[in-house]
C-alpha cells in the first residue's frame, strides 16, 4: 500500500532530516486492512532513526503528537483503529517545542 508519511515540529529530526516519505507498506500477516496501529509499528522499525521514545509511548504517538490522516485528525476516525487506504497522506506534528 503506497502512503505519503509527513513529519514536522521537529519530528523529521528522529528520520533523518526528512519531512516528507513516500512509502509502500506491505499489510501485516493475516490482515486484510492496513490500521494506524500497524503503521506506527512500521514507522518505529523502519523509518525512526534515533530516538524512538520522542515518537511513541507504548504503540501510540506520544503525548502532544497531532496525527493527521488525510487532513482529518486521526481522534476523528478512530486513532489506532483508523483503517488507511492506498494512497493516504498521514501527517505528524510535535506540538511541544522547547524554550
């Protein structure tokens, strides 16, 4: 499944500097549709280059994480149990700056 994965607030920082992805993720084993709660697992192994405890807590986003799913944030349809569809845009921003 191809999506588009957007990183900013300081997030882009953990992948490399890079604030815009495009990738093809493969549905887990046995699951015949593609969650948030898959593809967070899949950011964490395969796209966090350091510190991966500033992204998730446990299998969601940290605290002060926003998540937009095609602009729609994501505690409108469902969080984790969001189910993504070829070609979804899914943003995340770090609301917490330093000062």
């Amino acid at each position: 499944m191809q999506l588009t994965l957007e990183f900013g607030g300081g997030l882009e920082l953990l992948c490399d500097s890079v604030k815009v992805h495009s990738v093809d993720v493969d549905l887990p084993a046995e699951e015949k549709k593609l969650t948030m709660k898959h593809l967070l697992a899949w950011v964490r192994n395969n796209l966090i280059k350091e510190r991966p405890e500033m992204f998730m807590k446990g299998d969601t986003v940290r605290p002060g994480v926003l998540v937009l799913v095609n602009d729609c944030d994501w505690e409108l349809s469902g969080q984790l149990d969001t189910t993504l569809e070829n070609k979804d845009v899914v943003v995340f921003i770090s609301t917490l700056h330093g000062g």
